[in-house]
C-alpha cells in the first residue's frame, strides 16, 4: 500500500553519550547533580515516593487491587512465561545503576523508578527547547498542545499529563502508557518521540509527531468524503498498526476513530495508549492469567464480552472495535450507538446476534445470568450492510462475530478478500492532502462553547451528569476498580483546573516559548463512497468524536456520547432499521435537559453542545454484589412500570419494544 512511511523522529540522546557528557562538562552545575542539595533533598521525597508508587506499572489487576503485592505477583509470572506466540513483554526492572544512571542523565528519580524501562537511552527534553503553539486537543487526563522542537525546527504534539500529588495511581497509569508507547515501533502506530519533565514533578509532557488529523473529525468534515479505496487504506494502516501492538502483546482497548490520527500524507497512526495493557496470549494457561478490566474501549465500540463482564479476553477486542470502524466508514455513522451498556447490548444482539448457547456456558461470565436473552436474537448483519460490497461485508462478518473467537486476527484480516479486490487500497500520499486543523477548530470550539456555557471541561461535564443521572447499580467485579478509578478522577478534576491554569500566560514558567493561538480554515472535496446525503456531509459522523472512552476518562463512570439517534442521515448503506429511538433504559439513566435539547439530537444537527447527552453506568463503584443486584432489580422493575405506562401515551417503534422485551425476559 506503500502508506508506510515512517517519519523520521527525533528520539531523545543516548543515555551512555549524555550521561558521559554530563560527567565529564555540567555535572556540578547541572539539575542532575545528585550531589546537589536540591537533588539531595528531592532524592529522600523519591524513596518514599517510591515506596509508595510501588515502583512498577499497573496491570489490570492493580487497577482492581492496587496492591504492590499484586504487581509483584504480575512480575514473577510474566518473567516465567516463554515461548510466546505473542511475545510477552518482561517487566523488565531496571538495577540500581541504570536507575542512577537515569537520573544523572537528568531524569527524575521517580521516573526512573516506575519507568525506568521506558527512559532507558533517553535523555529528558527541556521544555524551554520547545516553542509552545496552541492547545490542540483536550483528553481528560491530559491536554494536547502544538509546538515546535527548537532543535529540529520540527513541528510536534505535546501531550501534558499532570498527576496531582504524586497521586500514585495517575503516576502508574502514565508509566504504564509511555512504557506500552516505547516498546511499540511501527509507522502506524503513533510513536513516542521523547519525554519532558517538570520540575515540580507533577507533570510531563509527552513529545509525539504531530498528526493533522482524526479519522472521525476528518470524517465529519464538510465535503470530505471517502472512497472505497481509501476506506481500504485507512483500514489496512488500522489493521497493520494493530498487528504491530498485538504482536508485541499489547491491546489497545480503545480504538475509535478519534483515536486514528492522520498526518497531511493520510498515514494512519493508532494513538493513545491510555486504556492499553498488556496481553500474553491463549497459551499461557499453565500460569493463571492476571484479569484484565472489563471497562475498557468506548461504549460504542466495545465488544459484547467486555459488557458481558469478561475480564479474560484478547486482541479479538481491538478487532471487535475495528470491524465498527469498518462498518460505519462505509454506512457514515456509527452502526450501533448505544446510551447505556444495555443499550449497547441489546443494539449488540439485534445487529449480530446473541452467542450460542455454548458460548454461554463455556465463558460463564460474570453479567450472563443478568444478559442471557430467554431467546437467542438472529444475526442480520449481512441484511443490514446489504449495500456493502461483498468483500466488506464479509470482513465486517468477520469481525463483528459475536463470540469472540471468530473474528480472527489482523494478519488473517489483513490477508482478507477486501484488500485483496479490487478496487485495490489507495497508496496514502494519493489521497487528497485534507486543509489542516480543520477538526481541530472543531473541537475547540466546542471546548469554548463549552466552557462559556460554564459547563467547563470534559470533567465537569460528566461530573455535572452524575448528579443529574441516575446511576443503575449492577453486577460488577471490579468494584474496587471503579472505586480506585474514581478516586483517580477525583485527582484529574483538579488536573482539570490545573490545565486551565496552564492556558494561563503564567505557564511560561514551565519554559516555554508561547504562541498565540491561530486558526485555519478551508475544504477540500472528495467523493464519499456510496453515502447519498446530498451535501455529502454526514453530521453523524460528529458523533463520534463525542463518544469518550471509559476507564480513567469521563469523571464518575459516565461516558459521554451524542445522542444516537443523530445518526439518521439519509444513506446508502443505511442499516436496515436505523430507527435508534430513545428506549426506557435509556430514559431509566438520563432525563433530557429539555425538549429543544431532544429535538436537536433526533435532528442530528445544530451545535453539538446542545446536544450533547450522557450515558451513566450500570454500574456502581463499591458495595455488596448482592446488595448491587437488588437494587439493580429495584432499577428495572420500576423502569419497567414507567415504560409500559408510557407506552400507552407516547409512539414507540420496535427498536423501544424490542429493547424492553430483552430487558423484561431477562428479569429485570
Ligand atoms: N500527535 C498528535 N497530533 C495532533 N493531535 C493530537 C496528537 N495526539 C493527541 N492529539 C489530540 O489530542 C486529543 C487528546 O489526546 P489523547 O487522546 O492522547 O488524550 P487522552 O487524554 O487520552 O484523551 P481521551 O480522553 O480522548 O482518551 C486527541 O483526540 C487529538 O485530537
């Protein structure tokens, strides 16, 4: 496909050359003296710091736990495990000289303790080596900020995250990130360039490449459209990038097209490895697996078994979320948009059906005596993307199997029918070079909008609809996730006033050179396969960028989503029941704002800030399983009797009756 043209990176100096050059020219003047008093000083804080971080990155088991012990238990099993198909990373701990070596080179001790793996070789960047352009995206961890490398006269992103008081579950998160980033080195996999810390130690800056684009806000352009050709060429990139991840024994858990960025060239790369961990494969069963979190990747493209409660699952994941890619790429918007794990569910089995009975009884997960349906739903995936070509069509089968253990790999996908039809995957550079920022400016002028409607950050917003919301408690093992979790956010709604802050000219005290914040605007036409909305935009595909992962993200559990029913342009590939009305689950979790707000959603147009909506989780941090399910069941029952009541009054399609018969049948 030729879309694989690595940029050149800048990567951080060898840590051997630096640290010799330290010793023999600035060693007494410089910060990494540890014979320095300040150093000295800052070197007693770390002990204890490290103590208290643990000193190693999580897995999902410490999400749970969050237990030294836990993670000690991780590093004996993970250094035994050989002969991996996958490859099974070695938490590799660094000696003690390598850590001294690491902070001699100017690296925190901190850091070096819970990263040492991924700083090994590098040399920390300055942050005044870096002029600092405008903020180009907000993450709710973090903040993406545009900039230029003063020694390579390079354009870069720089991706703040601040972790508040040495909180030692942010500063674990972040090891785990940038550790995942260095061990992956692929050109469609977004790549860590080098690392910026503060003094303060409450930061640091990511340094990555800096892409123009997302595929979903290039998506929801106005006048870009894509062929099928360059749906095959994003899609390869996706599927390439992704082997490249799981083959090192990586998930990213939490692909969407927000998350695939797009240099001006159209390469392809996976980012944020926020919600990645680390996978060891199907074989490994003489040694218990440690769990994984089921609450991981964005509602809308998360696989049944993650709401299902699987806490045992794979790479089929990512594919899982790839194969919705796929799909909505091609139908222009997002084929099932759900409001709430149920809903999610439920648009899950009526789209591809429910899983065997043997699935059932095999995988015992832990929500499945709660989601059996009494009834198994049909599979009509192949009538609804009808319109499809048939090599889509059968890799979106693919994919999208309900049961986890059919929907392959990346390698078979990639070695699928679709890329091997014609028409052949477009070489990326020959791909309309799209006007840069156009998203961007998107976005934040969404953020603005936001934030003068005193609605604030991503943060507040999910805070705002935690109150609002009613959240349904619900079967759940990772109770103490959630609880860790949110005591995390508690720290993030900080780093949220502290981002602000940092937009504050006062920031400069980081070091950097600022320049004002510029915009760009401009179109550039392609023609969109197969979707007939006559101007060619597809106000859906907006939608997407609403939709924000889970874990560790929106504040109290809530994902924030754009209503899906906003999803209802005219097209060509138009799933056969495109009716995705409101359903009593949706209404038992959220109350519309107002009507103009619900209008605005059905209408899937106007500004998106108006028509934002939430999703609460079904489940609630802390608390007795049982208790949890009875009220669960309090939940429903009640919501039942309001749905039956309402429907008497209002008009319901089937989407609403089906949604309430699966829920009813399964006694709840
Ligand atoms: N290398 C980059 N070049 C350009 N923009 C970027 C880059 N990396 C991130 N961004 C922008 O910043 C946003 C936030 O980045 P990222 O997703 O890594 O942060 P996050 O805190 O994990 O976000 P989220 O809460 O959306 O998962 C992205 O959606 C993207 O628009």
């Amino acid at each position: 496909m030729g879309c694989n043209c690595s940029k050149g990176t800048r990567s951080n100096a060898n840590i051997d050359k630096a640290s010799k050059k330290k010793k023999k020219k600035s060693l007494p003047s410089s910060k990494a003296n540890i014979g320095g008093s300040e150093e000295r000083a800052s070197f007693i804080n770390i002990n204890s710091k490290e103590a208290a971080l643990g000193l190693l990155i999580p897995s999902d088991d410490a999400e749970t736990k969050s237990s030294r012990s836990v993670f000690q238990r991780q590093l004996t099993t993970e250094t035994t495990k050989v002969g991996a198909l996958l490859q099974p990373p070695k938490m590799t701990r660094i000696s003690n000289g390598e850590r001294g070596a690491q902070v001699v080179a100017g690296w925190p001790s901190w850091l070096a303790s819970v990263a040492g793996e991924a700083i090994n070789g590098w040399i920390p960047r300055k942050a005044d080596s870096f002029e600092r352009m405008e903020k180009i995206g907000q993450g709710t961890y973090s903040s993406v900020y545009k900039a230029r490398d003063l020694e390579t006269n390079q354009i870069v992103a720089l991706k703040k995250v601040r972790f508040a008081n040495m909180d030692p579950e942010s500063v674990r998160f972040m090891a785990r990130e940038i550790i995942i980033l260095r061990r992956l080195d692929h050109p469609n996999v977004m790549k860590l360039q080098g690392l910026i810390t503060s003094k303060a130690s409450g930061s640091m800056y990511l340094v990555f490449e800096y892409m123009e684009h997302d595929l979903s806000g290039l998506a929801s352009t106005p006048g870009v459209n894509f062929s099928e050709a360059q749906i095959k060429c994003y899609m390869k990139q996706l599927l390439r990038g992704l082997e490249h991840c799981h083959t090192r024994g990586v998930l990213h858990r939490d692909i969407k097209g927000s998350n695939l960025l797009l240099d001006r060239d159209n390469n392809l790369k996976i980012a944020d490895f926020g919600l990645a961990n680390f996978y060891y494969g199907d074989h490994h069963h003489q040694k218990k697996k440690e769990p994984l979190t089921s609450r991981v990747v964005t509602l809308w493209y998360r696989p049944p078994e993650l709401l299902l409660g699987s806490t045992d699952y794979g790479v089929t994941v990512d594919l899982w979320s790839s194969g919705c890619i796929l799909a909505e790429l091609f139908s222009g918007k997002p084929i099932m948009p759900g409001r709430t794990e149920v809903e999610q569910l439920h648009k899950i089995f009526k789209l591809c059906g429910s899983p065997s009975e043997e699935y059932w009884k095999r995988s015992k997960l832990s929500h499945a005596t709660v989601f059996k349906p009494q009834k198994p739903y049909e599979r009509c995936v192949a009538e609804t993307f009808k319109s499809l070509p048939s090599s889509a069509l059968a890799l979106v089968e693919v994919l999208l199997a309900v049961e986890p253990e059919g929907r392959g790999t990346t390698t078979l996908a990639l070695q699928s029918e679709f890329f091997a039809t014609k028409p052949f995957a477009s070489d990326p550079s020959s791909l309309p070079k799209y006007q840069p920022k156009k998203e961007t400016d998107v976005k934040l002028r969404e953020e603005e909008a936001r934030r003068k409607k005193g609605t604030g950050s991503k943060q507040n917003e999910s805070k705002q609809v935690s109150r609002k919301s009613k959240a349904v408690p619900a079967p759940d093992a990772n109770a103490e996730l959630l609880t860790s979790i949110q005591k995390k956010r508690q720290g993030q709604n900080n780093q949220t006033s502290m981002s602000e802050k940092f937009n504050n000219p006062n920031e400069d005290a980081a070091g950097f050179l600022i320049e004002p914040l510029k915009s760009g605007t401009g179109q550039n036409g392609y023609t969109r396969y197969g979707v007939s909305s006559g101007s060619g935009r597809s106000p859906a595909r907006k939608e997407l960028r609403g939709q924000r992962s889970f874990v560790q993200r929106g504040a109290a559990q809530l994902a924030k989503f754009s209503n899906s029913v906003a999803a209802r342009d005219a097209s060509h590939f138009a799933i056969a029941n495109p009716s995705w009305l409101e359903d009593w689950s949706q209404r038992l979790l959220v109350k519309p704002k107002d009507s103009t707000e619900h209008k605005e959603s059905k209408l899937g147009h106007g500004d998106k800030t108006e028509r934002m909506n939430y999703s609460g989780p079904l489940v609630s941090a802390g608390g007795n399983l049982d208790e949890m399910l009875k009220e669960h069941e309090r939940q429903i029952q009640a919501a039942v009797r309001k749905a039956r009541v309402d429907k008497k009054t209002t008009n319901r399609d089937d989407d609403h009756g089906q949604t309430q018969a699966f829920l009813a049948a399964n006694g709840r």
